[in-house]
C-alpha cells in the first residue's frame, strides 16, 4: 500500500468533534440580551444614553488593544468580552454621568481588573463592577482639574427625565409617598442609571440567556430570593428591593459572569445567597447605592473558595448510607436456565 | 418501554445516516497483511513464526506467557515476509509479523462443534486461544474479563454504540443476533451470572427487535432500551444507566457484580467457541463524509486502511480529505498513513473532509462550567486542564485527572477549545513518574 503523499492530513488528539459554543458566540449572545434594557434607555435619556454607550465601547476598545499591544500579546477584540464588558459598564451610570468618569470605568475595569490578570478567564473580579466601584474612589480627584475637564464635555441637551431622585435613594430616604408604582418600575421608569431604566427588559435579556444556556438559573434566583426573604424579615415591600436599584441588572448580568463565579449548582446558590445578604446589609444598614456591586465584587473574591468547599463527590464516589444498596443485588431472584 | 441513561453526558449529532443501512460486505484481500504483536492491553507477544515461513489462516503466530495477554493469529494464507517493528495506530511502531498473501487462499474450514456441553473453563480456554479481545475498542483480553474474583449477578452486552458515525454494531445486531445471544449465553455460564441484559440506544429500533424476537420467552434475558447519550457506551455509566450501580473510583465493573462485553466480543466468542475460529477478522464501518461509498465491512486483521478505503470507492476527493481516523470520532486516533493496519480494536475508519477538521486554536478557560456540567464522571475538567497546563499535575489529580477515562466530552462542549483530554494524559503521565521514583 502505497502512502499518498496528496493527503494533507490533520493530526490532533481526540475528540475530532465539537460543539458549536464559542465565547464570542456567547458574548454576542450576552449583547443581544442587554439590548432591550439598552434601548429602554435611550427612549429615557436619548443622546445622553447614546453618547454614553458609545464612550464606553470605544475606551474598551482602545484600553484592550493598548494593554494587548504593551504587553505583546495578540489582541482578541474578536471574542466580544470588551464589548460587553463596555456595555455593561454604561449601563451602570445614570445618565448625567460625565464621560471621562464612565471611560476611566471602562479602562480601569478592562485594563487593571482584566488585562493585567492575565486576560479573560483570569479575572478574579467582574471587569465591569471593579471599574465602577473604582471610580467612586477616584472621580473626586477630577474635582481638582475640574476646569479643565469641564470643558471638554459636550453639550447634548438637558436630560428631561430623571431629575428627581432614583427610587432606591427615595426608598431609603422613606419618602414611598412619592414613588412611582410597582407596575410603572417593572415596565420602565427613568431614575438611577441606564441598566435600571426597565425590569421588564432585563428579565427578556436573562430569559433569553437561560434560553440559550448561557446563565442557569442558580445565580439569579438565589439573590432575588434572599433579597425578597431579607426584605419580609425588614417589614419591607420585596417587590419595591427586587425592582428598584441594581439587583436584577446585577443578579441576571453581572453575578452570572462566567469567570467570576462558583461552578457547581451548590456553589451558585451559596454565592447567590451571600451576594443576597450583603446587598439587602447594604440597603438597610449602610450607603443607598451601589450595594449590589459591592456585595458581587465582594464575593468574587470568595469563588475559588466556595468551589473546593462544594467540591461534589465523583462518580461511584457514594456516602456509606448509599454504598449499601450498591452491594445489594438488583435482580437476585432470576434462575439461570 | 421506559428509556434508562446515565447522569451528565452530551447529546452529539448522530451521523450515522451515512452508513447505517449498509448491510456488512466482505472485501477481497489486500497483498500484505500486518499483524501487530502487540494489539491488546497487557504483555505484548512473541513471534511465534520467521520470515520464510508458510503460514495458514487462523494459525498461531504470536503467543505469549503472561495472563494478561492475547495471541494473534495469522489472517490469510500466505508467506510470512518480515518480523519487524511497524506503524501502528496510535503513532508508535509495533514489532510486527508481515505477511504477503497468497493469491490462492484455501477455504477455510472451521469444525463444528456442540458448545451445550462446554464448561465455563472449556470456553475460557477456547476463547484464551481464539487471541479474543474487548473489540469496542479498549482491546482488554476478554478471558482476563471474564476470571473476576468474585461472583457476578450480571452480564451486560453493550451495544450502545454512541460513538457518532459508527454503525458495525448496529449492523451485527439485526444481521448476527441469533450469534449474540449465543455468545452472550456463553459469558453468562463462564461466570456464573444469572441475568443477561443487552444494553441498545433507542436509535437502533432494528437492532432493538432483532434481539427482542430472539431472546422472548428466555426470563433471564432482556433488553435495555438506553437514551442516546454519549457516553452511554462506556463501561461504568453503562451498568449506572442499566442497573444503577456505580462503580467506585479504581474500581471495575465485577466490583459491582457486573461484567460488560460489546457486541463483536459476544460474537468473536460464539464463533470461537462454536467453530474454534480464532480472531483473524471483523466489522467495523468506513464512514465520514469523504468517503465515496460508506460501508460496513468484514475485513481481515492486518489489512492496511488504506485497502480499505481503497474498497469502498476510495476518496471522494482527495484534495477535500483533511483527517483520517482510527476509531469513532470522540476517542479515535487520527493517521498520518495509509499502511496502518486494521487491528483487533479497530471499530471504524472514518474519513473527514477539511470542513469538519477542528481548526481553531484554544484560549484561556472562562470557567463556564460546561465542562463541570456534563462530565460523566462528576469530575472538573476545569480546574484539571487551568493545574495541568500551569504544571501543577497534583492539583490535576486533586480534582480528578487520574479517574478521567478519556471520553472527550469536556473538549467538545469547550467554547474555547481546550485539549482537556491532552492535559489530563500529560498528568497521569506525570503522577505514574512521580510514583515510579
């Protein structure tokens, strides 16, 4: 038998098959679910919500390629992690954000809180939370070269909605009097930042990623439900902590990030419930905003723990209670002929 | 009929439409046959022949003395050419016996005899010297299999066949049924069992009543209707999704009171022990959407794949053919060369054109979890493959690298792309080095 040296032949290990699922697949898949609460928000805040997006995107865009370039590695925009990572970050700010702020968010989250990791998959924190908790510390050093930067913002119009206070800040402050209603927060309602403008847009979004098996439901359900119990147990309204401020947008988006979150069912409901209790601590004790990306950023950090501690037992690796009916024989009755 | 499987695992495209309804065809010869001494878990065997010599088909060519071992045997008339280290598939070279075949072959005749009165020893022995091996793929001498050390309660023929592409066993079962179960009563009365179930994935409805109107009326015998699930075909999740029983980690199968054989074992040892026929042929399926004519095949062992392929039309384009595999497509080998032989274990060749070739290259772990979800053996590829690509293999083995057994799945739900399979082999490599010293 001759060797037909015409074949150009690929040798790799086994599998030779594989599924369809990519990360940019998936990360395309995480922009599309985010579009719904996107546009919601620009029917609120029109050019303030599109300028900020836009911002965002771009400094994502310039933070990867310029960290990549430094550090000479090859730049892997095409995965889609900066976009949503860029996105997310947006959604984060209300609209009457400065746009400095949101691209120093936007640097600081892809370039420190990922890039310098080691890139995606070797974040310990969510990239998007880090550069918005970040710039709570930071922007008041702006205030010193206000001047300067004061003139470098555009004008785009006043923004016509949302010049009252955000519903979490009324909430915390008592004043439910003036709250809009239940039904008006599910739907839509300006106030607080862009990624709060609608639950109803959210939960299409998280809908669509569990459709497509992105996110499981572990994650979200476990810190909406812990924020519903620890509200009843405050003789609070849970629907009001479910709907207002962060949490659906943290809990479908941010907590279910794949990088920075425990592995196993088990691990995501601890996670989902310590994320639930710090955020609901937040509220009812501590500052009124930005509990929920604390609480996430926080527990983070507690990932690879929670991982070894539900740690599962391998297969046939059963307790002793189960290892008896092992033994046992299932059929012992039947003769051989 | 209630549908069984296992916990975890994937769903896979099928892609056995290409040769599923091909009923198995013999081949003529090819002009060398190449015999691997060593085509077998265990000790590899001597030459039992030199160059210069005759040799009939079914005569004993190579034995050894060790227990752990299988004899192989001559698969054609011929005159044994060379005794010498040749391409075997896994990539490494083989002492073997080549051997060019006569252009006359006599008829060969295998006597018949009563197998009713076989003793549980007499098959042992008939199936020792009929060289048989696990022909699912795993090549575990098959008398070795059947010596457990303790008693069994159960004999399970696996003819799941969820490797995608492969239809060999769902052929033998609608067209060799009645020889299976012949060969499963043999296993059964070798090791005492008193039940048989024949393990079958409900996408060979066929193959399902072939066995179905074989065995009625017989109690100790039945069919298990299993999901179609990779991997329902291996060993351990077979017995969980047939008897729910889980084979602890180092364990085997008879830990459990179980003994698996695939479906051409079953067969190879009927024929065995019926007609003292030694393992010199078997099925498997050309497949793959570069070959011209899929087919389903009775080849001799030793038989270059290249022949074989050759048989079955050949390429449909040779310019369009990009990776050649030894095996089903989730644990098989891909070949560099056309003068591989067929050997005990070789279930299939299938033949990819460049679009189905995986060509991306692998990037970091985004900790999805994917992985995690559907490994069958509860373990985590995850952490495995981020430990072992970083060199820390006890960390690998912490989270479960050394009870991995190769199935792929982990790989082939990876969005990106990482050779799990390949870090979990460099660690067990590294963990049996590190016990050695």
């Amino acid at each position: 038998m001759k060797v037909d040296k015409e074949l150009q032949l690929t040798v790799a290990p086994s599998p030779h098959l594989r599924s369809p699922d990519t990360v940019s697949g998936a990360m395309r898949d995480v922009i599309i679910a985010l579009l719904p609460v996107t546009l919601v928000s620009i029917y609120w805040y029109k050019w303030h919500a599109i300028f900020l997006v836009l911002v965002c995107l771009a400094a994502a865009a310039l933070t990867e390629i310029l960290f990549r370039k430094v550090m000479k590695k090859p730049v892997t925009l095409n995965d889609g992690s900066a976009m949503v990572t860029g996105l997310l970050v947006a959604l984060c700010f209300g609209p009457g954000t400065a746009w400095w702020t949101a691209a120093l968010a936007t640097f600081i989250g892809i370039g420190v809180a990922k890039e310098l990791m080691g890139g995606l998959g070797w974040n310990r924190f969510n990239p998007a939370l880090f550069g918005r908790l970040s710039v709570i510390l930071i922007v008041p050093l702006f205030q010193y070269v206000t001047a300067a930067f004061t003139g470098m913002r555009p004008f785009i119009g006043t923004i016509d909605v949302a010049t009252q206070a955000t519903p979490l800040a009324m909430m915390k402050q008592g004043l439910y009097s003036g709250m809009p209603s239940l039904g008006q927060i599910f739907l839509a309602h300006p106030g607080g930042a862009l990624g709060e403008t609608s639950a109803l847009a959210l939960l299409l979004g998280g809908g669509y990623l569990l459709y497509k098996k992105h996110i499981d439901w572990h994650i979200p359900v476990s810190i909406i439900g812990t924020v519903a119990v620890m509200a009843l147990l405050f003789g609070k309204n849970p629907l009001y902590h479910i709907l207002v401020g962060g949490v659906l947008l943290g809990a479908i988006f941010m907590a279910t990030d794949w990088v920075t979150s425990p592995v196993t069912p088990k691990g995501k409901i601890i996670f989902g419930i310590c994320i639930g209790v710090l955020l609901m601590l937040f509220r009812l004790v501590l500052a009124p905003t930005e509990g929920t990306a604390f609480s996430i950023l926080f527990m983070n950090a507690f990932v690879p723990f929670i991982d070894r501690l539900t740690k599962r037992p391998k297969f046939g690796e059963v307790p002793a209670a189960k290892a008896k009916t092992v033994a046992t024989p299932v059929q012992p009755s039947v003769k051989s002929s | 009929m209630t549908v069984k499987t296992f916990e975890r695992g994937v769903f896979l495209p099928h892609y056995k439409e290409f040769s599923e309804g091909q009923p198995i065809s013999t081949i003529s010869l090819p002009e060398e046959v190449v015999i691997p001494l060593h085509q077998h878990t265990g000790a590899p065997c001597s030459a039992l022949v030199k160059a210069g010599d005759e040799v009939q088909a079914g005569q004993k060519i190579g034995e050894s003395p060790a227990f752990v071992s299988a004899c192989v045997h001559a698969s054609v008339d011929g005159t044994v050419v060379a005794v010498e280290p040749r391409p075997y598939f896994t990539g490494t070279t083989v002492e073997s016996v080549v051997i060019k075949v006569n252009p006359e072959q006599k008829e060969p005749r295998w006597p018949e005899r009563d197998i009713a009165s076989l003793s549980p020893e007499e098959i042992k022995a008939a199936i020792k010297e009929a060289g048989i091996v696990g022909m699912g793929g795993a090549a575990f001498p098959t008398h070795v299999k059947l010596s457990p050390p303790r008693s069994i309660d159960a004999v399970i023929i696996n003819a799941c066949e969820c490797e995608p592409f492969l239809t060999c066993d769902h052929r033998l079962l609608v067209e060799r049924a009645d020889a299976l179960v012949e060969g499963a009563k043999l296993i059964k009365r070798v090791v005492g069992a008193p039940k048989v179930y024949f393990g079958i994935e409900r996408n060979k409805p066929d193959g399902i009543e072939a066995v179905k109107s074989i065995i009625s009326g017989e109690k100790d015998m039945e069919v298990v209707s299993l999901e179609v699930k990779y991997p329902q075909g291996s060993e351990k999740q077979l017995i969980k999704a047939v008897m729910d029983r889980e084979v602890p980690p180092g364990k085997l199968p008879f830990d459990v009171g179980v003994v698996v054989q695939n479906v051409s074992t079953a067969i190879a040892i009927y024929e065995a022990c019926r007609y003292q026929k030694p393992l010199i042929e078997r099925v498997l399926t050309v497949t793959g959407d570069g070959i011209a004519r899929p087919s389903n095949l009775l080849v001799r062992l030793g038989t270059p794949i290249g022949f074989v392929i050759e048989q079955c039309g050949g390429f449909k384009d040779a310019a369009q053919v990009g990776k050649i595999i030894m095996g089903g497509p989730m644990t098989g080998w891909a070949q560099t060369r056309l003068d591989i032989p067929v050997v005990k274990g070789t279930s299939g060749i299938l033949v990819f054109t460049h679009s189905m070739v995986v060509k991306s290259e692998y990037k970091a772990c985004v900790r999805c979890g994917k992985c995690v979800d559907h490994c069958p053996m509860f373990l985590y590829p995850n952490y495995i493959g981020m430990y072992a690509e970083t060199g820390r293999y006890n960390l690998a083995a912490e989270w479960g690298a050394m009870d991995c057994f190769e199935c792929g799945v982990c790989v082939y739900v990876c969005p990106s792309n990482r050779p799990i399979v390949q870090f979990v082999r460099e660690t067990k490599r590294q963990i049996a080095a590190a016990r050695r010293k």
